[in-house]
C-alpha cells in the first residue's frame, strides 16, 4: 500500500496550483510568497477606482487645468520666437538665414523675454551688429520683448551649415564649403571646389578674398564663369 493511500490522503484531479520546486505554504494551496487566487480576486475587486484625467479643454477651469494650459502656452511662445529670429536673413549672403548657416544657437524665453544666442561666423564678421539688431526687430515685430547674447564660444564653424542653407548657397550661385572644416587640406587652401553652375571640379582660384572676408574669389575653367566660394573656417 503506498505511503498516500496509507494516511488517508486524497488523490488531486488536477495540477498543482504552485510552481515546480516552490512548497506550498502549510494549509494551503498557493506558494509562500504568493497569495491565493481568492485573496487576489477580493484585492481587484475592493482596489481603488483611479479617475480618467479628462482633455485639456474640460480643466480650463481647474488649477491644474491651468497649469497644462499654462505649459502648451510657453511652448507655443518659444516656438513663435525661434521661428521669428531664424527667419532673419544674413545681410552679406541674403539667400540664407541666420538658422541656415548656424549662426543662430538658441532662443529662449526667460522672464517673459525673448533671449537669443548668436555665434558670428567669426569675431571680426562686419555684419554681426547688424545680424543681431535684425534679430532684435524680428522678436519685437513677433510680441517679445527681446535680448540678443553674443556667444564666442564654441566658435562657429562651416560644419554648422545646414543641408538646406548649402543647397540654398549653391542656388544663388556661391559654391558652398567643399569640405569639412578639420579636413587637412582645407587648412592649406588645396580644397576641391566645384563650379556651381555647371558642376565641374576644374577650377582655381583667382583671390583668396571674394565679395566678402568669407568668401573666396573662383573660376571655372570649364564654362569659364567666375564664382564665390564659402571658405572652411
């Protein structure tokens, strides 16, 4: 006679309700560190029903309703700002902004002022008065009460050139920067430039000052056209 026959002990029809390996808590049938099956259904049932928050609309008139109002605003305004002072337009390469090339770090609003972070393209840059006074009356003309800062540091760089603002560069007819700005070769003026209005890469370069400091004097010797050239710096 076996040992659960001898003492009386039933016979289970089903599995056991506790993992493989893990005993059962002593009068019961679930693990130590579980709790019944009944215990959890009387827990689910007796939890505490937590509220739906209802649509931004419906709490405008809640305090917290106004908080969220209150968030979306200042970041409607800080996006209403930067899109006013990035659409300000470099006044010595008018076919791009100041976002296009870069020069354009950051805009913030603090205090319920508009504070923008220029970079100049490099410190002695004629147009960087200018750039931050336009700057300036594109934040006012937007609402803001307006603070431009001049930041030196990290200098700017060619590498900050948008794809867009090169694209735009190359439609009005200046050669953008060929290459990035730490290549080697930049550095000692052996940079490939290629014509823009044609595409070739056969040309030279005639001064290393173009219309403006930042530009270089080129030519094509394919269709023989002169053009600007946007230096690496």
């Amino acid at each position: 006679m076996s040992f659960r026959a001898e003492h009386g002990e039933r016979r289970r029809d089903s599995a056991p309700l506790w993992p493989a390996g893990h005993l059962p808590r002593k009068g019961g049938d679930q693990p130590s560190h579980l709790l019944s099956p009944i215990a959890n259904v009387s827990r689910m049932a007796s939890a505490q029903k937590l509220p739906i928050s209802p649509p931004v609309g419906e709490m405008s008139g809640r305090t917290e309703g106004g908080n969220v109002e209150r968030k979306f605003a200042a970041i409607d305004n800080q996006r209403r700002a930067w899109a006013a002072a990035a659409s300000v337009l470099d006044p010595e390469v008018p076919c791009v902004t100041v976002a296009d090339l870069g020069i354009l770090r950051s805009v913030e609003i603090e205090d319920g002022i508009a504070a923008a972070k220029v970079t100049p393209t490099y410190s002695g840059c004629p147009a960087v008065l200018a750039i931050e006074l336009a700057i300036e009356a594109a934040l006012r003309d937007a609402g803001f009460e307006a603070r431009v800062e001049r930041v030196m540091a990290p200098a700017w760089t060619t590498d900050w050139i948008t794809p867009e603002g090169r694209d735009k560069l190359k439609a009005y007819g200046i050669a953008p920067p060929a290459t990035a700005s730490n290549s080697i070769r930049a550095l000692f003026g052996e940079t490939e430039v290629a014509c823009p209005q044609c595409g070739s890469v056969e040309t030279e370069r005639l001064s290393e000052f173009g219309s403006t400091a930042c530009k270089a004097l080129y030519r094509c010797k394919t269709c023989a056209e002169p053009f600007d050239y946007f230096k690496c710096i």
